[in-house]
C-alpha cells in the first residue's frame, strides 16, 4: 500500500513569490491536514480537508490557503512568502481526522530567500 | 489556543534502561490522544491512538496509558535500544468541532546511547 506522497522535496522560493504544495493521501483516506514546523516549534496545524470541505483551519494568516480535489488529494498554497515560511511542511492522511491515526508524508523543505 | 506540553524536551539513556516521558494536555473536552515517533530524516510514524480514560496500549517494548481526569499521558520504553533514538510525539484532539485537529507538543527527544 503506497504511502502518503508530497511533491516537491525541496522547494527555494524569494519574498514576495507564492508557492503551491501537493499531497496525494493513502488510498481510501478522505482527511488530509497540513502542518508546520519551524525551529524550536511543535508541529502547527494548518488546516484538515475532508471530502473537498475544509472542516478546520489553525492559526495562520490568510496567505495561507489549501484545497482538496474528488481524489482526496490535497494541496496548499502560500502567497507573497515571507523569510518567516521557511519551514517543513507535513501533511497528514486518516481515515476520518482526531480519532483515527494519521499517516504522515515525508515532507515539503521549503526555504525563502 | 490548547496547550499540549511534555517533558523533559530530551533524554539521554544507557542502551538497556528503560525509561519514560510526559505529555500533559487540557483534561476538559476530551476526544483522542496521540502518540507518535520520528526519527531523524523519516516521517512522523503513529505509535498509538487513545481514547478512553485508564486506557493502556503496548506495542511490543513500548506502552501508554492515559488519564483524561488529570490531563496527562505518559510513554513508557522498556529496555531501550539505539534504535529508539527519536523524538516521540504526542497530539491531542478536542471533542467537538476541533475534533479533526490535532494539536502536538513540541516532543521529547530520546537518544540511546550504545
């Protein structure tokens, strides 16, 4: 069973740029959630899509947006970057979100320059 | 904002101690709490879900238990092994509309020294 993959690895991207990330969810799972994680901090929750609807959103500005296609797979994107969105950013898939274990990618390395 | 705090931030033991960690989180408006693993250049692997109060769960050397009443879980590593070396995880999901997110603490970071 293939797992959870997210395009690209590796990303550079300068201020002012916007960026969009993929992940394609296992198959038969219909919630994805985005996070990130910068030095010294936990993993933030960015927000959790189930069945095309976003259900919850974390704290992070507006230029911070995602969607999710029939598929279930998921993407986010980050408008005018800052040097502050240099991060990883995961994403998560489950079967149905808080109750159900999560099944992480690898990874997005983004850097803004 | 929830607070989901564990201690200590990071442990160094012997190859063959067993050892424990702390993850404290809100105890009002309780729905799940998660447990995970990441090892250095891998991605975040589920160790356990848990939903109900006094619940205990084992995987092979490890375990959990779980106090909803009192906010707190801990994670139990029994004879540790350098293979455990990694940061473990644990997340919490309020019941209600935030039920789909998880909210981590930022991790206790385990090296096992051979």
């Amino acid at each position: 069973k293939a797992g959870v993959t997210q395009t690209p690895r590796y990303l550079i991207k300068t201020r002012g740029q916007q960026v969009t990330l993929s992940c394609s969810p296992i198959s038969g799972h219909r919630s994805v959630s985005w996070y990130q994680q910068t030095p010294g901090q936990g993993l933030q929750f960015l927000f959790e899509y189930f069945s095309e609807t976003q259900r919850n959103k974390g704290n992070f500005p507006g230029r911070f947006s995602g969607r999710q296609f029939s598929n279930s797979r998921s993407e986010m994107n980050v408008s005018t970057l800052e040097l502050g969105d240099s991060a990883l950013y995961l994403c998560a898939s489950s079967l149905d979100g808080g109750h159900f274990e999560a099944f992480f990618g690898q990874g997005t390395r983004l850097t803004v320059v | 904002i929830l607070n989901v705090e564990q201690s200590p931030q990071s442990l160094h033991v012997q190859e063959g101690d067993s050892t424990n960690f702390t993850c404290s989180f809100p105890s009002s408006n309780f729905y799940a709490l998660h447990w995970y693993r990441w090892e250095t250049a891998k991605s975040p692997e589920a160790l356990f879900v848990m939903t109900l109060n006094g619940d205990e769960k084992k995987k092979g050397r490890i375990s959990a238990t779980l106090n909803t009443k009192e906010g707190y879980s801990y994670l139990y590593i029994k004879g540790s092994q350098p293979e455990d070396s990694a940061t473990y995880l644990c997340a919490f999901s309020p019941a209600g509309a935030g039920s789909y997110q998880l909210t981590f603490g930022k991790g206790t970071k385990l090296s096992v020294i051979p």
